[in-house]
C-alpha cells in the first residue's frame, strides 16, 4: 500500500512556514501528522534530521519545494513537545520518533496478551518482538529500546513486570 | 468711460441682479468721472451705475466688454477702488455721457466699502459668463468686433491683448496638434508655463482634449487617454496655500491639508482609493509649480486630515510605507478584493497583483500583507519570489 500525501503536501505555501501565528498553528499541526504517518507508514523510529530534510516528507520534488532547515526544526520541536519525539543528542541532529507513544504501545501489547490469555507467562522480548505468534500485530518488529519503553510503561501501571534473565530481559504480565 | 451707454436701469427679461453697492463713484481711467457719487449694480449681463440723486442718469455696458479687473486697495484719504480694463468700443454702441475717452479702463470707487463683495461676486459673473448661455431679448452689444485684434495698444492693455491672442493660439495649437500627440504634449507644457488659466478653465480645455482624442482613437489606447487627461488635470493649482499666503505652523498645515483634500479626491479614486505618500508628494509639487512643497510639510498636512473631518487619511502600514487613502476606502474591502483576486488566480505575487489592480507594488503588496496578517492568505516563499495564496489551512 503507498503512502497516501495530505492535500497540503502539493499546495506550495505549506513549505513556507507561515508568519501569521493562527495560520502557522495550523500548519505545524498539518506538518506534525503528515511527519508521524509517514514515520509510522515506513516503521520509522530513528530520523536524522540532514536527511530528512531530503527525503520526501519534506522535500516535494514534484511542486519543487522544500521545507527549509529551520522550519524542520520547528516541525520537531513542535513533535518534541507533544511527546511523540526525543532528541537523540544535544546538537539536536538525530532523534527518536515516536508515532505511538510507549503507553500506547504498552496498550496494544496488554491488549494482545489478554485476548491470548498469556496473562501471568513469561516471555522474552524477542519473543514479542519476532516471534511467530505476534507475527502480524502491529507491535512486531518494533525496536528494541521501544518495546523496552513500553513494557515499562505497563509496569508502572502494574499490569507486568520486567525481570532479568541470564541471556536477555523478560516480562511477565500480570 | 466711453464704453457706457445711457440705460433706463431696468433689467431686461433674462437678466438678474446680482448686487448693488451704495456709495460708488465711477473714474474715467485715473481721473474722477463728471458724475456724482450713485449706486452701482451687478447684474448676470451688465455693470450698470445710477446717479443716487437723479434716478433719470443712468448708464450700462455689458459684462463681455470687461477684459480683467483688478483691486486696488485703499490708502489715506481714498477709497478702496476695482479697477476694469475695457475692449475698445464696439461700433454700434448706443451713445452715453462720454463721447470719446483717452483711456481703457475705469475704476470704482467704493466710498461705503463694500468692494470685497462686489469684486467676489464680479468674478465669479465673469467666470460664468451667464450673459452667453442667456442671451437677453434686446441684443447688447459685444466690443469683440472683427476690428478689435487689429486696434493698435501699448502698456497693459496691448499686455492684456497678446495674452487673449496667444490663448487664442494656444487653442488653434491644441487643434493642430492632433496631427501628433507628441507635439501636442510639448506645445500644452508651453501653455502651462507661459498663460495661467483660471482651473476651471483649465479641467474644461483638458476634457475637450481628452474627448478629442477619444473621437481620434484608433492609434490611441483608452489608458493613454486616461492618463493625458490625468495629466492636464494635474496641471496647475491657481492659487497655492504658500508659507507666504498663510504664515508658518498649523494654520498653515491647516489649509494645506483643506487643499489636499480637495485636489486629491480625483486621482484617490482613479487610483483604487489609495496612493504612496511619494506618489502624492510628486503629483502635488507638479501640480503646484513653482511653490514647491517640502516632504515635512506635506506630511503635516496630510497628518491634519482626521482632526479637520477631511475623507482623506493618512496611513501608516506596519512596514514604515506611508499612504494617503479615501477614507471610504475600509480594510475590510480592501482584504475581500485582495482575497477575491488571489482565489481566482490561485496565487499571486505582489507584482502581478499590482498590474491587476493599477496599483504601485509597494501598495499591491501591503494589501496583500494585511490579508495574510487577518488570516484570508498565506505565502510561499521560494526561489521564484514570494507568492500569496488562498490560506487553505
């Protein structure tokens, strides 16, 4: 399935930030979903920000125009504060992206165990991660630091907890 | 004197008074004329003086035979005066009490005052020349003969006469001209420094000039027409509010600011409503010649519009760019328009806009700013330049 573009990515003044504050509100907004579907689209977690600035997210080749530098700055603050981005470093050139945030994540893992009435077994992280049995869920094949994230999200909640075993990490959901 | 004839100082069917003045003695060029002190009237035909004692002495002459009038002011011991200079006497003039005289002007003493008015109202009747639209039903009779562009004169009165055939000229020259507009443009600059015609005067040679042109076409566009038209009527202030004419400081910004108003009202509304200061400071130092006008100064008027409840104002958009704009001309409007021209061309510079519109760019493009800054437009600024488009967000 290809990724389907908002209406905004061909419409040109959407890679000029907009100077008008209501105007611009908008915009970030328009940026910040069209940046988190793509990411989600192509299982993105990781982003570099020199090239994201070329690839097609922000970089419209057909309507040649290209969200400058800056802007893309301010597209990733914008993501930062609404908690679906972390900076990877201080120079703010990498960063994580997270299009579901951990608890969400942590949501969709509880939700998978309790329909297979896995409540209170153990399994690896690699288990849930690439095992066969959550082959087709959402959740497989996300990263480890994400999966790991997630699971401590549920842990605070109480519904599982991490233990530590001789060749890796494991949790039991509860 | 000897352009008076003897009147029965009734008014004939078309004719009306005007005003009269007690207290006029008449003068036959510098000297006292033999008649006594007597009443003189102002009608839309005639200047007609009777004797205040014996009503039976009466004399006229007809408006037409006046060339121009001038004020005399008084001094110590006599009396504030008009001075009018005649076109010689015309031959089938009926007689009067003066058989012949060696001068062509009379003058009016005023010794009840009254000059100011009368001399107000003498001019305006000139400028109306009512005595042509409405003839009266007894011909009066028109010292304009054939025989009068021949007559030899020397001092003001020959001065006097070579401007009436150079402005004749003038009017032979605009006909000629058509054969070629360039020319035309030279010869009208010429009048313009050489005859100071009166203004109205002046807006009804530059309509028949435009509508002379209209009748020729074919070569020429309707925008030139416009724009010569503009031209001539841009031409001459009679009368500029000087720092001479009305001492420094706020009167005097005071009635520049009441000038302004009424000389930019025209082009304001040619224009769209709305024209850069530096547009407005070119036209009216063009227009007032050689009483040049400093920036400072015209900013000062044009700051006076509001407190004097003039339709004109000053703007100053955010950018520092300062316009004067028609006061009927709303924000509101001017975004609407601005947002209805970019929705239907999909996006616009600023450029184009102002082809669009006949507006300077600089202006095209603070409209265009204002409409982005209340959220109807948004930009894209790229390598092509800044383009405005419909805010779809």
């Amino acid at each position: 399935m290809s990724f389907e573009w908002p209406w905004q990515y061909n419409f040109p003044p959407f890679f000029t930030l907009q100077p008008n504050v209501d105007t611009r509100q908008k915009q970030l907004a328009a940026w910040c979903s069209l940046a988190l579907s793509y990411c989600r689209h192509h299982k993105l977690y990781t982003l570099d920000v020199m090239e994201a600035q070329e690839s097609p997210v922000f970089n419209n080749k057909k309507i040649e125009r290209k969200l400058s530098m800056e802007a893309i700055q301010v597209v990733f603050e914008e993501l930062r504060k609404k908690g679906n981005l972390e900076w990877l470093d201080k120079n703010k050139s990498r960063c994580l992206v997270m299009w579901r945030r951990p608890e969400e994540w942590g949501k969709l893992i509880y939700q998978w165990v309790s329909k297979n009435g896995m409540v209170n077994s153990v399994f690896t992280l690699y288990e849930l991660s690439n095992g066969d049995d959550t082959e087709g869920e959402e959740f497989h094949g996300l990263e480890d630091w994400m999966l790991l994230r997630s699971l401590q999200a549920l842990q605070t909640e109480g519904k599982a907890e991490i233990i530590t075993m001789d060749d890796g990490k494991g949790v039991k959901f509860f | 004197m000897d352009r008076f004839s003897w009147s029965n100082g009734l008014l004939e069917i078309n004719e009306t008074l005007v005003i009269q003045q007690r207290g006029v003695r008449l003068y036959d060029g510098d000297d006292k004329a033999k008649l006594d002190v007597g009443v003189a009237l102002l009608s839309t035909h005639r200047l007609i003086w009777r004797d205040v004692k014996n009503h039976e002495c009466c004399i006229a002459m007809p408006l037409s035979q006046i060339v121009f009038f001038e004020e005399q002011a008084a001094g110590i011991g006599k009396s504030a005066k008009i001075v009018i200079h005649l076109h010689p006497v015309p031959a089938n003039k009926e007689p009067g009490p003066y058989q012949h005289s060696k001068v062509s002007y009379i003058k009016l003493s005023f010794k009840e005052h009254g000059q100011i008015e009368f001399y107000r109202r003498l001019t305006e009747e000139m400028n109306q020349k009512r005595w042509e639209s409405t003839p009266v039903s007894q011909p009066i009779h028109t010292g304009t003969g054939s025989q009068a562009g021949k007559t030899r004169a020397v001092g003001i009165v020959g001065i006097e006469r070579k401007i009436e055939e150079r402005r004749k000229e003038t009017d032979k020259n605009i006909s000629e001209a058509f054969e070629d507009l360039s020319k035309l443009m030279v010869k009208v600059k010429n009048a313009v420094v050489f005859i100071h015609f009166p203004a109205k005067e002046m807006v009804e040679l530059s309509r028949s000039i435009a509508n002379k042109i209209k009748d020729k076409q074919g070569d020429i566009t309707e925008d030139e027409t416009i724009r010569f038209k503009s031209y001539l009527l841009s031409m001459g202030i009679a009368n500029p509010v000087t720092r001479e004419t009305h001492g420094s400081g706020t009167h005097y910004h005071m009635q520049l600011a009441k000038q302004l108003g009424d000389m930019l009202q025209a082009p304001l509304e040619e224009r769209g409503g709305m024209m850069a200061l530096t547009e407005v400071y070119c036209l009216v130092n063009r227009a007032r010649g050689m009483e040049l006008l400093s920036p400072e100064d015209l900013v000062n008027a044009c700051k006076m519009f509001e407190s004097l409840k003039l339709p004109l104002r000053l703007r100053v958009f955010d950018s520092g760019v300062m316009v004067v704009q028609l006061q009927s001309h709303s924000e509101e409007e001017m975004i609407a328009s601005a947002l209805d021209n970019v929705s239907e061309k999909g996006s616009l510079t600023a450029e184009e806009f102002a082809k669009l519109l006949g507006l300077s760019v600089l202006l095209s493009k603070e409209r265009l700013l204002l409409a982005e800054k209340m959220g109807h437009l948004c930009r894209d600024d790229s390598v092509e330049g800044l383009r405005f488009y419909p805010n779809l967000f």
